[in-house]
C-alpha cells in the first residue's frame, strides 16, 4: 500500500505543479499584451535548440535521462527529475 500511496501522492504533486504553470502563464499573458509578446519570442529563440521534457513537454536546455519501468527512455527536466527520482527510476 505504501507504493500505492507515494504514487498517487506525486500524481497529485504533478497535476497541481502542471495547474500552477498553466495559472501563471494565463495571468502574465493578460497583464502586458507587447512586452509578454516580446518575451514569448525571446524565449523561443533561447529554447530553440532545446529539447523538449518526456513528462511536462516544456523545453529546456538541459535534460537528465531515465530509464522507466518498460525500459523507454525519458528525457527529464530539472523538475520532473524529481519525480522521475521518487517513482525509484533508473538514472542513464
Ligand atoms: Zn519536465
């Protein structure tokens, strides 16, 4: 039962993570339509040689590589890592 447990507990610590984000990027994209573009386009071109996380999909410059539970690879950002860390996955 504990599995069970620390399971559904990061489940649950991801889908407010992935809340939280989304919130945020609505607030501050109605807040400043020119200058929140002119970020958007900055960042683009920042991530644009990124590769993109096998979890919250969100490019970044750096990923750390897991091995999941069928053996599929994962690409992880910073934060997923975490996750990646407590669900006991296999670092590559
Ligand atoms: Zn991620």
């Amino acid at each position: 039962m504990l599995w069970v447990y620390i399971g559904v507990s990061v489940l649950v610590i991801f889908l407010i993570w992935v809340m939280v984000k989304k919130n945020s990027v609505k607030e501050v994209g109605g807040a400043n339509n020119v200058i929140e573009l002119n970020k958007k386009l900055n960042k683009k071109q920042k991530t644009a040689k990124g590769q993109v996380c096998s979890f919250c999909r969100n490019k970044t410059d750096r990923l750390a590589f897991y091995s999941d539970e069928q053996g599929k690879v994962l690409g992880l950002c910073n934060s997923c890592k975490l996750l990646a860390e407590n669900r006991g996955l296999l670092r590559l």
